[in-house]
C-alpha cells in the first residue's frame, strides 16, 4: 500500500496531454507540501502512468475524473483508481446519491471520494448536490471560489488566490510564475494565514 505524505492544502493543476514542459515546474516545486490535482484531460492523454510519474517526483495526485453513472459502474471506477495509488478521486454529483454512496464504499478508506456539482447545475441546485454529498459522507466537495463551505468533510476550491478551503487547486498563479517556487510559497503561507493552519 503506498504511503502518502502528510495532507497538503495546496494542488497544482496538471492539464496538458505532455508532462515534459512542467518538469521544470515540478523541480522548482519539489520539497514544499503540495499535490497535483490531475484533469480529466490529462489522465485521459497520458493514462494511469501520470500518476505514477508524479509520485516518483515526489508528489501524491488527485483525479479529477468526475466519474459518473449507474452505482455499479462509479463502485467499479473507483475500485481501478484505487490500484492506482492516488490521494482522491472526484465523482459526479449529478449521479445522485446512490452513485456517491457506491464510489465511498469502493473506497474503502484507501483514497478520498470528492463529490463535484455538475457546472450545468442551476444555483438552486448547489443545495441538493451537497445534501447528496452529506448523505453518502464522502469525503468533501468540490465548490467555487465564492460558495459557503461544505458543512461535512473537506472544502475543495479551484482558485489562483487564498481562500478558505481545506484544499486549494491551483493554475495560472503557479505554472505561468517566473519562480514558480516563490509563487507556490506564498500561496502556501496565504493559504495557512486564512485556514489556521501550522507547517
């Protein structure tokens, strides 16, 4: 069973069908505390080995895969992911209930299952998704920047600046930086002055 570091508070968005232009990323990034948060696209071009190639870089990954369909189907999906050896994996809110509780208990402790709204969701929806979330007890969902936290589990958000999140994806803010180092540090520190967090 593959051993993961201590939680970060920090991910890096990784969304580019060839990991060789971010390698020099990945070297400015390598010791601070931060994951890699994996598109769809990316697994989608590069396969289950970006997983692998990251965690030999030395950094735990999530899917963003947004798995989605019959119960039986998402249990399944996340049993593969699960062999994987990565931090979490999202699911498809959208899927309802009985879907979000199949992806927990396929989970068996051995990966995080974040729930997602789906983005064509009305406002009014935002509830229902979460009370789906809450009901299956993953273990957190994925909101916008601007969004009440999530009132069970961890609060992900996808933002280029600190917000109050348990886990923070970011982009631009890290992988257009001329120090992606010093960039990565800073969100790091903003994001432990918001969160209370210590190093």
């Amino acid at each position: 069973m593959i051993e993961f570091s201590a939680p970060a508070q920090v991910a890096v968005l990784v969304d580019a069908p060839n990991l060789e232009p971010l390698e020099p990323i990945f070297d400015a990034l390598e010791g601070l505390p931060i994951d890699m948060w994996i598109a769809q696209s990316a697994f989608i071009a590069l396969g289950p080995s970006v997983a692998h190639h990251l965690r030999l870089a030395g950094f735990s990954s999530w899917l963003d895969l947004r798995l989605g369909g019959e119960a039986e189907t998402v249990a399944r999906s996340v049993e593969a992911v699960a062999r994987i050896g990565v931090r979490g994996v999202t699911v498809d809110l959208a899927s309802g209930a009985d879907a979000a509780i199949a992806a927990r208990k396929a989970a068996r402790g051995r990966l995080k299952v974040i729930g997602v709204p789906n983005p064509l969701d009305r406002p009014e929806m935002a509830g229902v998704r979460a009370e789906i979330a809450s009901k299956a007890r993953l273990d957190g969902i994925y909101i916008g920047a601007e969004q009440p936290a999530s009132p069970r589990g961890q609060t992900i958000r996808r933002s280029d600046r600190a917000v109050a999140a348990d886990l923070l994806i970011v982009a631009e803010a890290v992988l257009t930086a001329a120090d992606p180092h010093a960039a990565a540090t800073a969100i790091i520190d903003a994001q432990r002055a918001i969160t209370g967090a210590t190093p």
